[in-house]
C-alpha cells in the first residue's frame, strides 16, 4: 500500500477526533473510487482537494487489503463511533459478507450507545447489499454470530419513527436471506 494510504489508517488511529473523522472520509473516498470508479469521479473532484483526488489503490490485492483493515478499523475502540459509522457507509454497499459482517457487530457491540440516526445510518448501510452479499452461509452465521434479531429488536423497542423503515427493511432482507435458495 503506498505511503499516502498508511497516512491515513495511522490519522483514523489518532487520539484527535477530528483527525480521525477527516481519515475516514478520505478513506471512504479512496475505497468509493477504487469498488466503483465510473460513478464517483466527478463528485470526489467537487469534494476532494487535489492531493486526495491523486490518491489511489494500486491494485485489487491492494483494495482487499484496505476494506481488510478498515474491517478491523471499527472493531478498535479507540477510533471513534462517528469515524466507524463514516467507514461503514462504504463497507455495507461492497457484497462482501465479511464487511457485512464487521458492521453487523459494530451494530451490536454499539446498540445501546447508537443515536437512532447512528442506528438507521449502520442499518441502512446494509440493506442494499445484503441480497447480493456472498458467500450466503457466512452472512446468515454472521447475523446467528451478531445477535443481529435481537439487536433489532432492542431498536425497535425505541419506537423511534426515524428507525422504523430501516428496521422494516433489515429485518424483511433477514427473513428473505433464511428461505431456502431456489
């Protein structure tokens, strides 16, 4: 991984928050532009200073590599709830059941403290991709793992209007990801 890069995972383990909010969002950025390049380009350069927008991973081991450590990222708990929830928005929309699977125990390790704006963010994170996800079994022991119903539950509990759509929809791709495949 190139010299830039590890800058900002060493800034996301900064005592400073404010560090650590400005590595995550550049590295949500990065990841946004190397999983999906044709549709982020020309936002990150409204956004992005030059120095930023330069920036890239140089190949697909270095991509796994970097979702990898931004996986482990919110299992840290120095970094902060907020750099974690910036991070996640990135990681639930790969496909990929093991970032799926980070976010599913940021969300339980995480529920009690979670704001319900936190909580619909983390969830809505993973909705779109959840019915795309592989490998199936790892995603379905990930929520067995997560207690992934109970913390819904417990969410719910706070009959929270701003929570009701995104638990709605998790817990309806739940439901579908427990029939049999066809």
């Amino acid at each position: 991984m190139n010299e830039e890069t590890e800058s900002l995972f060493k800034d996301l383990k900064s005592s400073n928050v404010e560090r650590q909010m400005e590595a995550a969002l550049a590295l949500a950025f990065l990841l946004e532009r190397a999983l999906w390049p044709e549709r982020y380009d020309s936002t990150h350069q409204l956004v992005l200073p030059e120095e930023l927008l330069r920036l890239r991973l140089e190949d697909s081991a270095a991509l796994e590599n970097a979702l990898a450590r931004t996986c482990n990222a919110l299992k840290m708990p120095t970094i902060s709830l907020g750099a974690k929830i910036t991070l996640s928005t990135v990681l639930g929309r790969t496909g990929r059941a093991t970032c799926v699977k980070a976010i599913l125990e940021l969300l339980e390790s995480e529920c009690e403290s979670l704001t319900d704006e936190a909580a619909s963010g983390l969830i809505l994170s993973i909705v779109p991709s959840i019915s795309f996800t592989y490998p199936r079994d790892l995603l379905r022991s990930s929520i067995d793992e997560h207690h992934t119903v109970t913390v819904l539950e417990k969410l719910a509990d706070r009959r929270s209007e701003r929570l009701n759509d995104p638990l709605t929809r998790l817990q309806s791709c739940i439901s579908k990801l427990s029939k049999p495949e066809e």
